[in-house]
C-alpha cells in the first residue's frame, strides 16, 4: 500500500471533480453533471451548484464532512509512463509519500 499525497492546486481539483465526479446519493454512484443532484442532497447545507462543491472541497469549509461523503472516490488510470520506483519515499527518488505541489503533475498524467 503505497500512497502518494500532496497539495493540489484549484485548478487540478476542478478538473478532477469535472472530469470525475460523482456523487452519492441513496448509495448509488450518480453523475453530478446534473445540478439537482447536488440541490437534493447538499441543499439544506447551502450547496447548490458543482461551484459551490468544489469551493466546500477546496477550501475546507464548514460543511466539507457532508460534501465530502457526497462525492464517490475517483477512479483514476494508471500513471502514464509508470512509476520510477514504488519502493522508495518521494524524497529519497521514489514515488510515495509526500510530493506536496508535485502531485499535480501526477494527476494530469493519470486524469
């Protein structure tokens, strides 16, 4: 189990909730391309549009509990050109562990 982790930028999170989002709604895996599926479900917690969503998420406010059980995991592919070396720490030339602002690369190559 080898996680990677980092800090990620507005822009890559937009793209990932776009691109990948999904919500959960009665335990069904629904396409938040829709408005009323976030209106139904995050409504009452003032979260009206995906904008509204990924501001929650990114900014880590008041109700990110409830806008992040919302959202299904994203399914991501494998990294393009694969990993250097998986057994190693990020800093010591592998590929988990902290990549911090790096990470956004990682995730445009497996988005």
């Amino acid at each position: 189990p080898y996680i990677a982790y980092g800090y990620p930028y507005l822009k890559t999170v937009r793209e990932l909730i776009y691109k990948r989002g999904f919500g959960k709604e009665n335990g069904q895996r629904m396409p938040i391309n829709d408005i009323s599926v976030i209106e139904e479900s995050l409504g009452k917690y003032g979260i009206t549009s995906i904008e509204d969503l990924l501001h929650e998420i990114f900014t880590v406010g008041p109700h990110f509990t409830q806008a992040n059980n919302f959202l299904w995991h994203f399914k991501l592919s494998c990294v393009k050109g694969s990993l250097r070396k998986v057994n190693n720490h990020y800093v010591e030339g592998g590929d988990f562990g902290n990549r911090e602002r790096f990470i956004n690369n990682m995730i445009r190559n497996m988005n």
